[in-house]
C-alpha cells in the first residue's frame, strides 16, 4: 500500500524549503554586494568556520569556494580554539557562519579573529547577536519556519544557508571572469578537465602497432590483424606511407565472397585513403568526436610524409575517461 503521508509529508517539506529560498530572494541587497567585495578584497585565503550543522554546510562552501577561484578550506571553531587559530593569516578573511548567531564555540573565536583586523562575514539569522556584532558585514538566513514538523531541526535554515553559500560562489566568479577552462584547472582530473587538457599526444599507441605493406598476402595479413588486437589493421606501400586499413567489418565482407582468395595481396579488400589525422596537439576529445563522427574505431596518426607515427582507438579514449557530454 502507498503511504499517501509520506508523499505529502515530502511534498511539504520541499514547498517550505523553497518558499525558504523564494523569499531569500528579496534580501539579496547591496549588502550582499559587499560581502562579494569583502571577499574579493582578500589577498589570503577565506576561511569558512561553523559548528554543528552550520559547520557542514560551511565545509560545502569553502569545498564550493575552493573550486571555483576563491581559495578556502573550512575551519573548525573548537579545533581553532586549540591551536588551529594560527591556520589564519594577515592576508586571510573569515566566513563565520551561525544561525543563532550566539553558538558557544564560534563565539569564543571572535574576539581573536578581530584582534588581529581580519576581515569577518558572518551568516546569521539574528542581527543583534554576538556574532552580527563582530562582523563586518552579515548575511541574513533566517527563514519564516523550518520543515521539520517540531520546528527544531535545521532543514529550511541549512538549505538557505548553501544556497546563500552557492551564490556568492557564482557571484564571485562571474566578478573574476572564472571560465570553463579555470574550473578545469581545479579539476584536473575529472571529465571536464580531461576534454580541455588531454591532448591526442598524451593518448595515442606508438608501439607494437600492426602494420604490414600493401602487396602482403592476406593470409599473412591475417595474422598481423590477430595478434594486434585493435581491430584494424594498417597498410603501407613500401616507403611506409599509410594507403589503406583492413578492418575486422573489411574481412567478413571479404570471406562470404566467392571469390575469396588468401593468396590475394591484402590492399585489394581493404579501405583506401582512409581517414587519419596529423596534428598530435589536438586535444583527445576532438580526436573522438572525429571517430564518432566517421563511426569507426580507430584513426591512425601521421607525419607530414603520411608515415604511421601511432593510433588513437575509441577503446583507449573510453578507457581514460574522454567522452562527449551529450
């Protein structure tokens, strides 16, 4: 049976978390333009700093932060009040965030960030509270009510408190021109950053490729093809300048022929003037968009004489994670 409260129970719980966000919007001011200006004016890092749910919504946002041009790494208070304080520089800022405003821990470690004229942001939900006192400049998140139907979890308030994270995050990268290319840099590892920095250079076989010349008969050519195991096999005329490649598809068409002949030279079934390329300094991604494109499985590589130097294969660019995003 269907538990209709559940549904609803669910369905309640987002409306208030997006009227949380929908009436966050009329808040978003010129003081939120100063925070960005606070935060640009940073020569350091910013340190995000919260305790409880407010802290593991601040290490999101220093995470956020941190990959998009704004160097930052979360502190904890109470790891601060132990020796970590020393983690913040001259040059640095501070995120403090508390909904209260008044949380113990994060308190304790105001006095000291502001002893040493360290620029403070603070996100709170009470603009009289200790907190709004020693910062520079505040954030509002408070939200009319939470979700959680006691009204005591943080739910509404954690919600609008990442998305208040997120936007000074784009704030500031539109601020800093942060393209594509600069959040790949951050992620150098990850698919994004394979399509804009993998070069066909960096990926392509050069070694023990299979490769025979064009009057080979095609019994031997045969076995070349085997043992290479891409699937292709690569023809020369005898100056080693690539004429033609016998696919796997080339040969099965080949053998349901009455005509098949193993003694015939293995330029005679085979795929002339094929496709290939010749700048190694593409990137990989283009490489793959041009075997997709061909629906083929692999392209051979060339000098400027047309001489084989190594082959790309979709299997090795599936392999090292290089794929089209649509």
């Amino acid at each position: 049976m269907i538990d209709i409260q559940s549904i609803q129970s669910a369905r309640q719980t987002l409306q208030t978390e997006a009227e949380a966000l929908q009436n966050a919007i009329e808040k978003i001011d010129e003081n939120f333009a100063k925070a960005v200006e606070l935060i640009l004016g940073i020569k350091g890092k910013l340190i995000v700093t919260g305790i409880g749910k407010s802290g593991l919504v601040g290490a999101k946002i220093a995470a956020t932060m941190a990959s998009t041009g704004t160097s930052s790494f979360f502190l904890h208070p109470s790891e601060a009040l132990h020796g970590d304080l020393g983690m913040i520089g001259k040059d640095d800022g501070v995120l403090a965030i508390s909904y209260s405003g008044e949380s113990e821990e994060l308190s304790n470690i105001l006095p000291h960030i502001k002893r040493f004229d360290i620029p403070l942001l603070g996100m709170t939900a009470n603009d009289a509270s200790t907190l709004a006192r020693y910062a520079d400049i505040t954030i509002d998140i408070s939200v009319p009510k939470e979700a959680c139907p006691l009204g005591v979890a943080p739910t509404a308030s954690t919600t609008l408190t990442m998305a208040m994270g997120d936007a000074l995050a784009v704030a500031l990268m539109n601020r800093r021109d942060f393209k594509r290319e600069d959040f790949a840099s951050f992620h150098p590892g990850g698919s994004l950053g394979k399509r804009l920095f993998v070069k066909l250079s960096d990926i392509m076989r050069r070694d023990n490729l299979p490769i025979t010349t064009e009057d080979t008969p095609l019994k031997q050519a045969i076995i070349v093809l085997s043992e290479g195991r891409l699937g292709n096999l690569l023809i020369t005329d005898r100056k080693g300048r690539l004429k033609a490649i016998l696919s796997d598809g080339d040969l099965r068409r080949a053998i349901v022929d009455e005509k098949f002949d193993l003694d015939k030279p293995v330029i005679e079934i085979a795929t002339k003037n094929p496709k290939s390329l010749k700048d190694t300094s593409i990137l990989a991604i283009d490489a793959l968009a041009k075997i997709e494109k061909a629906q083929i499985q692999m392209l051979p590589v060339l000098d400027s004489e047309d001489k084989i130097i190594g082959v790309v294969h979709i299997h090795d660019l599936v392999s090292a994670g290089i794929k089209n995003e649509s």
